[in-house]
C-alpha cells in the first residue's frame, strides 16, 4: 500500500510539493439491508479528517458519491457538513467535491456559496458544452495545480437523443460526448499546464478492464457500460475517479485511478482493502503517489456450508477483531424441510461477537443442483445466482422473456428501467 510509482521523480529540493488525499463513494446513508452504516461512516470521515492533519494535505478530492441517495436523510447532511467544518477549523485543506450518479446535482450545489467562503469548491452538474469548471491550487494567482473538475455525466450531458436511434448509436453518441467532455476539460487547463502547473481531472464512470463489486451499477443510460481510458487526455497526469468500489487503476493507464468506497458496500467487497490515494505535485508534475489503508470499523465476511451444518458453522466461526461488531452473509446449500436456517444462524451466533444478517438459502438451490448435475458450469451458475440480486439483471432477464417486442420498444422499456433505477438509487436486494 505505501508503493510508489518508479517513473516519478522527486521535486527539487527545498520546494514542498502539493499533496492531494484522493477519495469518492462515500455513500452516506446508504445501508446493508435495513442495517445502518452511520457508525462507519463516522468513523471514517474521523480516520479521514486525522489524515489529512497528520499529512499537512493541501487538497481533498471527493470524486462522487457523497451520498447514496438525491435526498440524503438528515443525519447523513449532518455527517457531511460537521466533516467539512472540521476541515476548516482543523486544518488549512482546501477540499473539492464533484457530484456522482447517486448525488442530486441541485442539493449539492445549493450551500456552494456558503461553502466556498469555508474553502470548499463543489461542481454538482456539468454545465453547457464547450467548457470545464477549472480550479487553481493553492491560489489562483500562481498556481501548482490545474484541477479539471468533471461530475458524473448524465445522458442529457453527453447527447441529443432522436427517435428510432438503436443501441449502438446510443452507445457512440455517449461515448463520443464523454471524450468531447474531457477534450474540452483539456484545453480548459491547457494554459496552465504551459505556465507551469500539473494538471488532474476528476470523474464518476467506468474505466474499461476496470474490476467492479455488487454494489455497483450500469451507470449511463443506454448501456455504455464502459469507456476506454484514451478518453483521458495526456495534460492530465492523473484522473481521480469515482464509482467503482474497489481501489485499483485502470489497466491499460495507471494515471486513471480509483480510489474506492472508504467501507465495504456489500458483502461482494468483503475482502477488499479500502484505502486513500497521496498524491504529491511539483514543478508540473506528479512526483510521488501511495495508499493509504483505511482500518475497517466492521468486517464483513462471507460464510458458506451445508444446509444440515448451520449451527456447526456459525459456531466455529471466529469473526476478525474491529469497533463493531461484524456482520456476516450465510449462503446455505441444500435442502431440509421445516427447517429455518436464519433462525437456526441466529440462535447459534447469540453472545459470540458478530451478527448474521443475511442467508441465501432455498430460492438457488435449484440453481446450484443444475451445476452438480453437469448441465452448465459451476462458474456459469453461481454468476446467475448472483444475478438475482441484481434488478437490472432482473429486468433484463424478464425483457428476454418476450421474444416479440420489437427492438425499439424493448431500447424504450431498458432506458425506462435505467432512468428508474437512477432517480430512486436502486441497488441488490437483501434475503434475511
């Protein structure tokens, strides 16, 4: 985690470089089913905020996802604005927070006025084509840093829809208006860049080759899916994104990096090491780059046996040491009639530190049988199974289903669904 990349060079001596902590998907308010993840994320902004002290940080970048719905409860806005006040009564970091796709550009944009006397820039929306919010660092006057500041990019961002465009057209006007995006962001910081300053852009979308987790989503309307990092334009010498949850960089560009959710989102990310990203600028140039490991407030594990071995299980399992207690997903193979087996996972973990809080147990097992039968792969079987968690994989699997809608209407319903799952930030579904 404290790698640092070999082509960088250090600054000139006496010179101190400007530090960035790179950081996105919070998801405040988000929880795991019906639990609450509050005491996490208060933790985290804790770790976060002692961080940024102990490394005298200069900038914070919140690449998206501040929170994991367009209307926050209250007590996530709390969390929010107590952090960004103890930002500035506490340190003399500048932060920048640029909108994701579960963020509503209008709640975050509506106290940047009051924000920015508090040294806290906020872009929540795009703006018109053409240009890019562009912010100086330290000052405007002779600054280090360029930072290109690009929000989530909504389809209304990247293009003109038109009656009867299919889904390859749809899929290159996105594609073509993200790199319009980030070519006009280039040549914003452009002047810059040859005054002297390093240049960074920020971003919400999927990189190609990128890994991601359940608790993500197909985030652009129509399907893009994914963007190749040639997007990014070489000014730019790092990306900080957000959206995806685990922290890595892309795979063909390690400029473009995520910096991944601060805790784990759902049990898919359970062996993840989360972290933050310390970038050091200087004399144009990144100079030096590494991780910083993010202590888990709770573990999330996952468990998996026999239906008959429940209790056994749960019993002999020995949850990993944290400040709360740890959450565990039990998937249960098999069959046994009259049986329950969250019943029987909750008896058994009763006074033993952890808590069971979800069992995926009968809906597969027909599932599961097909794989031992030879019928399909197991790997086949075990992705459908995950599937099921997963409402657009739902919707699509129920599109399928009806062989004769023709292939606009079915581009129509898909779009439909999309836009749904965007305005109310539908995710996986919990089974307890």
């Amino acid at each position: 985690m404290q790698e640092l990349f070999a082509e960088l060079t250090p600054p000139e001596p006496g010179r101190r470089p400007f530090r960035v902590v790179h950081t996105a998907d919070w998801h405040l308010g988000k929880p795991l089913g019906d639990l609450s993840r509050e005491p996490e994320h208060a933790r985290f902004l804790t770790f976060l905020l002692q961080t940024i002290a102990a490394e005298k940080a200069d900038l914070l970048i919140v690449a998206g996802d501040v929170f994991d719905a367009a209307n926050p409860p209250q007590s996530s806005l709390k969390l929010y604005y107590e952090f960004l006040a103890g930002l500035r009564a506490r340190t003399r970091c500048r932060a920048l927070v640029v909108a994701g796709n579960h963020d509503s550009p209008a709640c975050l944009d509506a106290p940047k006025e009051l924000l920015g006397s508090l040294g806290v820039d906020v872009v929540g929306s795009a703006g018109e084509p053409g240009g890019c919010p562009v912010f100086r660092y330290p000052d405007k006057g002779a600054p280090q840093l360029a930072v290109a500041a690009v929000p989530f990019l909504r389809d209304r961002d990247l293009r003109t829809g038109s009656a009867g465009q299919g889904e390859e057209q749809i899929r290159a006007a996105l594609a073509a208006g993200i790199a319009s995006r980030y070519a006009d962001a280039a040549a914003a910081v452009a002047p810059l860049v040859e005054a002297g300053a390093a240049a960074l852009a920020t971003g919400h979308l999927t990189v190609g080759g990128s890994l991601t987790s359940d608790s993500e989503r197909d985030i652009h309307i129509g399907g893009l899916g994914s963007v190749p990092p040639a997007v990014f334009p070489p000014v730019f010498q790092y990306v900080a994104l957000g959206h995806l949850h685990r922290p890595q960089a892309a795979r063909e560009d390690a400029r473009s990096r995520y910096s991944g959710s601060p805790i784990p989102l759902s049990f898919s990310e359970a062996d993840d090491i989360k972290e933050l990203r310390l970038l050091d600028f200087s004399d144009g140039r990144l100079v030096a780059e590494r991780g910083v490991a993010i202590p888990p407030s709770r573990h999330l594990v996952r468990l998996r046996c026999d239906r008959t071995e429940v209790a056994a299980a749960v019993r002999s399992f020995a949850p990993p040491q944290a400040a709360l207690p740890t959450w565990v997903e039990l998937t249960v193979e098999g069959e046994a009639a009259g049986d329950d087996p969250f019943a029987t996972a909750l008896e058994a973990a009763a006074g033993r530190g952890f808590e069971v809080v979800k069992v995926t147990a009968a809906a597969r097992a027909e599932l599961f049988r097909a794989a031992a039968e030879g019928a399909r792969s197991r790997g086949e079987i075990e992705a459908e199974a995950a599937a099921l968690d997963d409402p657009a994989a739902l919707f699509a699997r129920r599109l399928d289903a009806e062989p004769d809608l023709d292939p606009t209407e079915r581009e129509g319903l898909r779009l439909a669904f999309q836009q749904l799952l965007e305005l109310h930030g539908g995710g996986t579904r919990s089974e307890r």
